[in-house]
C-alpha cells in the first residue's frame, strides 16, 4: 500500500525531505487512507537503504505538520483529517473580484517596456554607468559593512535616514534654492511613491487635477485610478501656462515641472511661477513641483525651485537620484510643506516601512564629502556635451524635426515631426535599423496628439548618438 | 537704493550664488521695485571687491530665472512681473483637506518607536549583528559595482530582478514547500508595501476581513485604512481556530500566520488549514499567508507553508529578508496565485517602480551561492540556544507569566501576565531598571485585552537575555 520511494542521493534535497514529500503527497492524494499504519522506521530505512535517522526524519516532519499521528509502542498512523484534502474536482480557479481602484489600476496603460536588444538605443531616463564613480560607492558601501555597526540590524525610521535628511536639506537650500529644514524631507523609494502617497492623501473621487500635456504619463495613470479628473493645459516653450487655467476649474491640485518640463523641454519664468503661486493661494490649492532633473542644466546653472518663492506652505517638492546617480537606486525625496509632515509620514508607515538603511547612510556621505557636487559637475560636462551632439546632428541630418525647447537641459529631447508624419511607423522604421527612438503619444492628453518623437541620450556615446540620427535620417528618407 | 550685499568669501556657497541670492531676495521683498536699473557688472564688482566675472554670472542666473531683464547697451533692469510677489498679508498658511483614506491614515496609530536608549532591550524584529556575514555580503555587492555593470544604470524590472525571482521560487520549492515558478514571485519593499498593494486590488468599503487576535498590528491598520471591517476570531495553541468563523460571515479575504503564529506564537496544523482552504473555496475567498519568520523553527526543521495545500489558487505567500538576512534591507517578496500576477505587478507599477536592483542581485546570489543555507543554519543554532536561554530564565525567575506556545521558533516570546497585572506598569517598571519589554495591548483586538508582554531576544546575547530577566524579576518583585 505504501508508494515506491524514489530517492536521489545526489539530489540537492536532503534524503529525509525527499521521503517527507513522497509521503505527504501520497496521503494528500488518498494513497494512503487515515488510519494506514506507516512501515517501522527501520524497516523502511532497510527497504530504501538510508540510515535510519534519516526515515526518523521524515516522520518527525510529517507529524510535527500534522499528517501522521505517532503511538507510543503502537506506531506511526496516517492522521484523520486528512481526508479533507480530497478536493470537489469542480471547484472552480479563484478569480479576484477587484475593488474599483484595482479594475483602474488592471486598465492604466503601464509602462512599457522595450524588449528589443536595439545596437543604438534612446532610450530615456538611463545613466551613462562610465561617468558614476563606481570605486567611491564601493567604499562607501563598505564602510557600513561591518559587524560593528549595530544600524543595519534594525528597523531603520520611516521617513528615511536621518543623516540624509539633514545633507539634503543643506544641499537643498544652498544649491537649488529650496530652503527645507531635515524634518520636512522624507525620503521615498521613488519619487512615484511620493507622488501616489500624496494621491491617496489628498484625491477623493472626482476630484479635478491640473496637469501638463504634454506630461508625465506614470502621474496620469496614478491620479486617475484614484478616481480623479484631469485637467490638462497644453504647455508652450515656457511649461506651464498658467493663465490658461479655467476661470470655473475646481482643482485644488496642480502638477507641474517647472524647472524642465516634461518631456518637452522648457522653463516656467519667473511670472507664471509667481502667477501659479498667486493662483494656489487664493483656490487653497496644492503645487506639487517634480523636480526630476533640475540639477542637469547646461549652459548655466540650475535654476531654483518653484518651492523656494512659495510662502504659506502649498508647495510639495520632489527630487530624485534616479537620474544623477543611477536609476536602479531607486531613492527619491519629497520635501513637505508643514501641514503635510504628518499626514504623509504616518501614510507612508503604513504602506511601507521605510527604504534601505545602507544605500541611504551612502548616499548621504556622497553628499556631505562632496562627492556629489563633483559628480554633478561631471555629469553636466558628459551629459551637455551629448546633448550638444545629438542637437547638432538633428539639425543637420533631419531638418524637419523640430525641437520646440532651447534648454540645454535633462537626459532626452523631444521632437515634434511635420503633421504628416506617422510618429508610430517612424519608431516601427527606426526599430527596423537597429535605432530605439520612443513615441510621444503616450505623454499627451489631447488626442489626436501632435506626432513626436522621445531621443534619451544620457546612455549612448557621442559617436553612437551621431551614428544613430544617420541612420534614422536615412530610413525616414526612403 | 542696492542694498549692501554680505559677501562671505570662505563660506561653501560660491560667490555669484551669494550675490545672485541677495539681489532676489530684495527683489522679492520689494526693495528693488519693477524697472529698478541693477549697477553696471564692472561697477558692482568693483564695490564689493570680486572678479567682473563674478557679478556677471550672478545677472545671468537672475535674467534666466526671470527677476531682471536685459537690454543690450542700456542695462539690467528688475523685471516688471516680480510684484506679484508681494503676497496679500493675511494669506492663511495651506491646510491640507485629506481623503477618507488620508483621515484615516492619521487616525492608525502607527509604529510607536521605543525612543529611550535602554541597556538591555528585547526589541523584537531584529537581527544580531555578529551573525550576518558582512564580508560575505561586501563582497557579493562589490561584484556589481563596476564600470562594466550597466545594470544598475537602467531602471530594473517593476516586478523584481528576474534572477532572484528564479532563485526564490527554486528555493521555496524545494525548502518551504511552496512550489511555484518565477513568474509568481514578486518583489517588493517589505512585507507591508505587499499587504497595501493586495489591499488596494481587493478591497473595498465595508468588506470583511478575517484576522488572528492577537495579531499583526500594522496589518490592522492597514485593513482599516481600506475601510474595511475586521472580524477577528481569538488565536489559540494551534494558531487560527477555522472552525469559529461565524456562519454567517462575509469575508472573502482572511489573513493570518500559520507556521508561527503572530505574536502569540503556535502553528496551525494541517487539519485546520485544509478546512480554511476547504471554508476559501465554499466562499471563494482569498487566504493571505504571512510567513514572516517560517525558517526560524529550531526544535526541527521548518514547517511547509499552506501555500503549497492550495489547489485553485487562493493562498498568496508572503516571505521577506528582513528576519534572516537584516531588516534595514528593507526586502521582501510575495507569491502571487496565477489570476493575481497582473493586477498585482500593475498595481506594483503605479505606486512606484520596483526595489533597488543591487540589493536584489546580491541577495540572488547569497541564495544561489548556498550563503542563505548556511547562514539560516547559522541563525537556527545561535537564536535556538537565545530563545532556550529566555524560557528558562523565565521559568526561574518569572514563574507565574505563562508562555502559551511551545513551538520553538521566532525572534520573540509572547507571555501572559497574570490577570490582575497591569501590562503597562510592567513595561513602565522595565523601563526604570534600563530594560526594554513591550506591551501585548496594541496586538489585541479585544478589549480589555489579556495582560501581556513581547521580548524579542534576536538583538542581545545569552548573558543579556539572562540578565534583563533577573532585572525584570527583581523589580517585579518590589
């Protein structure tokens, strides 16, 4: 009655897990019925030639999970509950019924990936891994690496490393112009963490926001599975145009990157930052201000934030690493207006736990030793001179595309194309060449959207840029 | 009508940032009005003894920002939009209108942090830090850390670095009884973000949901904030009693721990966790298993998981890092029935974009290299002998508090006062002898609760553990 064993002694299984999972499987299945008595263990340790121990084992662990019962003198007996294994054979799958967030959450259109492995790609947001003092962050990291340091073994805090929060603030303030004490940094694994904690915060169900179209995508998709409307404005070579907001508009939230407007380019002046501050004081509205790349200008210096003129509190900043150290760190901050310090640390206790202690204790001594200031100077020199590059090449090669920004600024450029062009057969041909270029229509609200196209340098050499732009030049001229 | 600019020469801000700060700031304050002409760059320079150059980069940070503006031949002027600034004087500061979920996110009563340095503190959750081998680790992260790496210089995958992800479900498979494939592993930043995520998909206002009292505090919270409504049955020696869910109920999500029952201790055996698999499927309800700590058993080997009972896909696993590798890892990972993968790594997409891939491809290879095995075996000898050490010190000198589980396993104990004790005048007296005990109260639903205390013992040594228990005694005793 007892199933043939099949052991494998060279298996990475232990002998007496194998026996265990034979067994248990056997009486899950109702080979072996309740109350069957199980072989001694010397008998079947005889019969599959293991030690005995090792069959002591296996009943150990069937027993101690319940599946056998144990007599003392009697033996060992398969258990009587067992029965309720034997499953109705109709029962169907389990299919989630999702609440309305989750059916929103299945519809957002996600981001999508290219699989293609493309020999020049522009792909946008990546970082270029020979710039990225790679040897520093090894000793960094190093340094808390060891068993004298009690940090790691705990629970780190919340809102993020205390260290890193007193140098960003300090940087905050003295370089991008946003004057923030330690507390009101928080410090997320994202900036979209930031972005969906602040949603859950403050959006009920059709609640307006105002956002920018072109815009970022992922911000859309995570407003609107919390139910909220977007309000879009079309942006000109100066963001956000913040006169255009209707008279009637009952949003009390307001998405915008000023400093670089995404992904099209430009900067919100002085006057509309100004205006859109005006604005938010007298709806009682929010600003969130992403601040994704502001540290990356090229013919100048950064401009300041958007933050550092609001003076009642309705700012919300969020900066990132992702883009001046290297995307898979995943670390972002958000720097809080006052009212927010609470609500959005205890929100954020609640959805996780805080980011890892080690890569925030390195970060925050790339800060405070100056490390990143002198990487930040590196990466505008590396980073302005392939955009230079790229800019140049377009000029020359595909005169017909057009760059409606003059900021020499982030990782990526945005092309319009002439009206008759079909931006999705221009990726479709540059794919065809080896050449990843990126489809603006995912980032526009309005629909039919203008054809346009995304180029990401910050991950290709100045050579590959110039060989790229040639070989889309020649296909789109066929 | 300038006014006098302080410049500091030996201060890290560099010099034009100074004197570009101090011009905005008058302009903002209204000092210098609309049209005011700026003094010529030679002239200025001149008065506060600084190189031309100096004051010019100050102008162009103030024309690109949009505070001055520039007419060739006759000068810089302040820009006429910059009065907007002056701000109407009785502006309330912003006061945030939160969602329900917002209210109710500030209402939970989230992590209360032990902030007190004690000498001998049985926080629970975490590790010890000889144990982890940090050279080890150093190493398995140098690896990565080279300029011929470009991983780390594109974002990863939402879903978790596709290596790990195969080396979990290998490892689970064969060691925890969870057979799965890599697909239906999913990483995430702890165990929390998983339970959000899942609540987010799966609940809405007014559901039921079925948990263990005592309890996972944190995943109160979490329940509540969703809106629902949290029905708990009383734990006992075998974990959740399934034969007391109310006829009637109507939960279709239950949550609980059943290779180690939190924080009472105890596990659930296979007949009770047939009949909740049998209860799921009449109901067609979904079971959240959290096996937080399932490898940490040492009288024996760890008990398999009720993921691997499931049949139809209803059990969803939740394991994480933070117990056996270190907690400020801040790692942890889900596997996920067929019908939730895409609404899951969805979801997982919006609220942000995946965990640090470094992290991940050195934990990958800790498993694959056979360092977790190793290092579990290590953790099972050194925190089996800790909790052996903590229950005879508890026998000998607090015999009448009463330890409900016998099950050997976990970082921590869960004791039973006797009734007329006040838990908290016990955790107050701790305190005034330096040792740190925590309260049983917030992990009851019920109430009045039970009188009880929780000592993790995975943070102290044998002598520590002994010691802090004489002290808890002696002061008990007064």
């Amino acid at each position: 009655m007892l199933p043939t064993l099949h052991l494998q002694k060279d298996n990475a299984l232990p002998l007496y897990w194998q026996i265990y999972w034979q067994l248990r499987e056997a009486i899950l299945a109702g080979q072996l019925p309740a109350g069957t008595r199980l072989p001694a263990s010397r008998n079947l340790a005889k019969t599959v030639k293991v030690a005995r121990v090792t069959v002591t084992q296996a009943y150990e662990q069937l027993q101690a999970e319940g599946y056998v019962v144990s007599h003392v003198g009697a033996g060992t007996f398969v258990a009587d509950d067992v029965g309720l294994a034997k499953r109705e054979s109709n029962a169907a799958p389990f299919h989630p019924v999702l609440s309305t967030w989750g059916e929103r959450a299945l519809a957002a259109q996600g981001k999508t990936g290219q699989s293609t492995r493309l020999q020049i790609d522009f792909g946008f947001g990546r970082s270029f891994p020979h710039i990225f003092p790679y040897n520093i962050w090894r000793r960094l990291l190093a340094r808390y690496l060891s068993v004298d340091d009690v940090m790691l073994s705990r629970y780190g805090s919340t809102a993020g490393f205390m260290p890193l929060r007193q140098a960003l603030a300090d940087y905050l303030g003295r370089l991008r112009g946003v004057p923030c004490k330690p507390e009101q940094v928080v410090i997320v694994n994202g900036a979209q963490q930031a972005l969906d904690i602040l949603a859950r915060l403050l959006l009920s169900q059709e609640d307006e926001v105002l956002v920018e179209t072109p815009g970022y995508a992922a911000a859309f998709d995570l407003f609107r599975t919390h139910g909220a409307k977007l309000v879009s404005l079309p942006v000109d070579e100066e963001g956000f145009p913040v006169e255009r907001i209707p008279a009637n508009s009952r949003a009390r939230l307001v998405f915008v990157t000023p400093s670089n407007q995404f992904p099209s380019g430009g900067t919100m002046p002085l006057a509309r930052r100004l205006a859109l501050l005006q604005w938010a004081r007298q709806r009682d509205a929010l600003i969130i201000e992403d601040d994704y790349d502001g540290e990356l200008r090229y013919d100048g210096r950064p401009l300041t934030a958007l933050q550092g003129l609001d003076e009642d509190g309705r700012v919300v900043y969020l900066g990132t690493f992702s883009k001046v150290l290297f995307p898979a760190l995943r670390l972002s901050y958000v720097v809080l207006p006052p009212a927010l310090i609470t609500p959005f640390t205890q929100a954020k206790a609640l959805v996780d736990r805080g980011a890892p202690t080690l890569t925030q204790a390195a970060v925050s001594d790339f800060i405070t030793e100056r490390h990143f200031e002198r990487h930040l100077r590196h990466l505008r020199h590396s980073y302005g001179q392939r955009r230079q590059v790229l800019v140049e090449a377009v000029k020359r090669y595909l005169p017909d595309l057009v760059c409606r920004s003059n900021t020499a600024a982030g990782l990526h450029v945005m092309l319009y194309l002439p009206p008759h062009m079909d931006e999705a057969e221009v990726v479709r041909r540059a794919t065809a060449v080896g050449v990843g270029i990126y489809p603006g229509a995912p980032y526009h609200l309005e629909w039919p959207s203008p054809p346009s196209i995304l180029l990401g340098f910050s991950g290709l050499t100045e050579v590959e840029i110039e060989e790229g732009i040639q070989r889309l030049a020649t296909t789109l001229a066929k």
